[in-house]
C-alpha cells in the first residue's frame, strides 16, 4: 500500500505511538552497551505532506557514525535528567532548536546498534516556520525528506539474515532529492524510520517474520 498526501495530525500520530514508560514499548537496558536518544523530528508543510528531518553527520575522527545520515541526538550526559532531555539538548545543540520550540509526541521502541549503543526515539515536531542553524562541527548538512517517500515500499529494500535459528532484517532506502542530490539511509536510522511507518500507518514496510538485533546477539562481541 502506498500513502499518498499525508496530512500532518499530531493527534493521530500521538494516539499510535507509545509513552516512554509504557509497558508495551521495547526498551533495553545492558551495562556493556551505552544509553542514547535521538529526536525523530517532524516538520509540518503547508502545501505538501510534512517532512522528516534527518542530519548527514560531519566527517571526524573517533566518530563512529561519521558520515552517515542520522537524527539529532545522541549519548547521555551526567547533566541530563532523562533521555527525553537528552534528545532535545542534542537537538538544541545540534539544530539550534530551542528546546520550548519542540513538541513531543511519544516515544518508539528502543533500537540496538551493532556498535553497542541503544538508542531510544522520541518523536516531536517543529512549527512550519522555525529556524533551524547546524551545528558545523558535528552536522555537515540537514536533509528534509517527505515522510510519504518512507512510507511506499518501492522504496525501501530489505536483506535477511539467518541468527540463531530466527531471521534478522537489514534495510536501506536510497533518496534522491529534487536537485538530484542522492542519500543512503541505513542501519538504525533507516530501522527507526521503518518502525515510526509501520507503527503509525501500518504499511507493512518490515519483512514478515523477520526481528531486529537485541542485546544478547552482540553482547559478547560488544564487551568482550
């Protein structure tokens, strides 16, 4: 099925997500792995269907996602009282969005990555009209990117793989934008996005049958 024309409805988008206490959602926890949050932002359009916006990160030494395209966010810092603050002061940081300016909607189940980070998603949005300033030093450029592309799985390619006795997905989508500038999402990025469309719309964008990593699958590779 693909969507076409979404509409920006905080309230609809609210209603299928999940709180960060809930029961129902995945949250993971390992003291070998280390604790982040990222910000899935969304930014509502007028004219057109409302935008994810997502980061390229800069290229730098002993950044292990360098390079890549990502969400704001990032480690918890010994100042942050929850991961919902750490979220918002990465994206404040990163997007010069002061944090009063980001409404919060809900959370989505925590990713692990094969790196050892566990990342936990809160999905907020902006106002149309506000400013955003990168932050040079971490974000080489902000990709705006219509949620509609995400959710028309033309677009979205998914390998398997066999671990320990259960299938486990790997997924990408590859964005061309109109100035024919083109961008590879992958990896948890790419995995997040995935589980927002398919939690929110229920496209069905994930393979049948297949799972994402956890902790224990890479725990002894991690720590070890």
């Amino acid at each position: 099925m693909v969507l076409l024309n979404l509409v920006f409805e905080p309230e609809l988008i609210k209603s299928k997500l999940k709180t960060y206490d809930s029961p129902s959602r995945l949250s993971m926890y390992h003291e070998g792995f280390i604790n982040s949050a990222i910000l899935f932002l969304l930014l509502p359009c007028s004219e057109k269907t409302y935008d994810l916006v997502l980061i390229r990160r800069t290229k730098r030494e002993n950044d292990k996602h360098a390079g890549e395209m990502s969400f704001p966010g990032g480690k918890v810092d010994p100042i942050d009282k929850s991961l919902k603050e750490t979220a918002l002061r990465e994206c404040e940081e990163e997007l010069g969005i002061p944090r009063e300016k980001i409404t919060v909607l809900g959370c989505l189940d925590d990713h692990l990555t094969p790196k050892g980070f566990i990342i936990t998603p809160f999905v907020g949005y902006i106002d149309e009209n506000q400013k955003m300033s990168k932050q040079d030093e971490e974000v080489k450029e902000i990709v705006k990117i219509p949620i509609n592309f995400f959710t028309n799985k033309k677009n979205y390619r998914e390998r398997t793989y066999e671990l320990k006795g259960t299938l486990i997905g790997v997924g990408k989508f590859k964005y061309k934008a109109p100035n024919n500038k083109k961008y590879v999402i992958f990896g948890a990025t790419s995995h997040i996005i995935v589980n927002y469309c398919d939690m929110v719309y229920n496209v069905g964008l994930m393979t049948p049958g297949c799972r994402r990593i956890k902790c224990e699958d890479i725990k002894d590779r991690i720590i070890n």
